[in-house]
C-alpha cells in the first residue's frame, strides 16, 4: 500500500493476540482450501486459533503467493495488540483491508531489518514523514 510500485514476495499478517482473532484468522486460512485456484490442500489450511492468538508462526504456501503470519517473530519493540489497534483500513473491491500504519511498518522494518527491509525504510522515509 505505501510503495505501490514494489510487489512483495509475500504478505505478512499479524494477528490480535485473541481467541477471537486467532479464529477469525484460521477460518480465513481455511476458507484458501475452498479455493482451486489457490492450490492449497485442506490439510496445510488447518491452523490451531490459539496459536494464531499465542503468537504462533505460521508460514503457509499458496499459488497467489506466501502468506507470513508472524507474532514471536516481531521486533521485541513491537506490541501486537498495538500494532493491530492502530490499523488503517481501506477496501480493495469489496473487501475491507487492514494495514499496519506506516510508523509501525517503519518500526518493524527499521528493527528486523531483513533482506530488503533497509531500502523500504529508504524509500518509505523519501516519500512518508512519520508522525512521531
């Protein structure tokens, strides 16, 4: 969303750290085996909601790309529960979408610093002033 030219390898989902959002996530998870174009068996759409919402690492292979869901994996600076209050949704189709704001995608990147996240922080600080 914030560097529409750069088309990611994947995308990574953070999950609330609720029961409620752990299954809200696996069910999204599993409706992907409903889905032949998406090329995933029933078997790796199963996710355990509570450990969606413990945090658990999930990394799940489709034929539309790679699907990250971190927890444990976020920066020890980053709060999940945060990071997903503070949100920004928008709708793509007629489907709401939420993103990370852009001081926490900052955050994030400026603190896993993996592969490309470096020059993400370059070009997002050349075209974003962040708030704080």
């Amino acid at each position: 969303m914030y560097l529409p030219h750069r088309r990611p390898n994947d995308v990574d989902l953070i999950i609330g750290p609720t029961l409620r959002a752990g299954t809200q996530a696996a069910l999204a998870i599993a409706s992907l085996a409903f889905d032949p174009k998406a090329g995933l068996s029933a078997s790796a759409a199963f996710t355990d909601p509570q450990q969606l919402a413990d945090g658990e690492q999930e990394i799940i292979t489709t034929a539309y790309g790679t699907l990250h869901i971190i927890g444990r994996h976020l920066p020890g600076s980053c709060n999940r529960s945060a990071i997903v209050r503070r949100r920004c949704w928008f709708i793509v189709g007629r489907y709401p979408v939420a993103v990370c704001s852009l001081d926490d995608l900052l955050e994030i990147k400026k603190e896993a610093n993996h592969g490309q996240d470096a020059a993400d922080v370059e070009q997002l600080l050349s075209i974003y002033k962040p708030r704080h």
